[in-house]
C-alpha cells in the first residue's frame, strides 16, 4: 500500500472523502506544507494498531520472549500441533475437558 501525499490545502478542500479513504482502504495519507511533510491521516483502526504494537514494544519480558521465540525457529526447535496437544485431540474452544 503506497501512502497518498497532498498539501494541507488540497486535504482541507478533500477533508472527508480522505476520512473515508483513510477508514475504508487503510490508506495512509501523508499532509505537507510547503512541500515537507507534516502530519499523516490513519485510520482509528490503524492508529489503535500502532499503539498496541508500541505497547509491545516497551514491554521487556515479552520482547525477550518474542526474541527467544524467533530464535528458537530458527534453530530449529518446532513442535507438530501433535506433539504439544496429544494426537486426536480434537478439543475446541470453549468445550469442557474429561
């Protein structure tokens, strides 16, 4: 997906249709001023998207844990959904375990 780039004038004379194209085909829409660029127009979903992934990443531990885990593949170390859950298992979500 290329970002859209346009002056703050042609943003305020387009401001809604590029709320709608922000929200309904996730564009990213770059806003300049002079010709540098200045501000970007998100979606509220891509914009929530962004805090959580920033919220990952001040966290330590799961950092460490996300690294070990790519470490980890990369070494090797796979199990089959077998070998983790039992073979024929056929448990879903939500239902009550013997």
């Amino acid at each position: 997906m290329a970002a859209i780039t346009l002056s703050i004038t042609e943003v305020r004379d387009k401001f809604l249709p590029l709320i709608r194209e922000a929200k309904e085909l996730l564009e990213e829409i770059i806003i300049t001023k002079n010709g540098k660029p200045e501000a970007v127009l998100i979606s509220y979903e891509e914009y929530e998207s962004w805090l959580e992934t920033l919220e990952i990443t001040k966290d330590d531990e799961l950092m460490a844990g996300i690294r070990e885990a790519k470490a980890d593949i990369k070494a090797g170390r796979l199990y089959t959904k077998e070998e983790v859950f039992g073979a024929g298992r056929k448990a879903k979500h939500g239902a009550k375990q013997k």
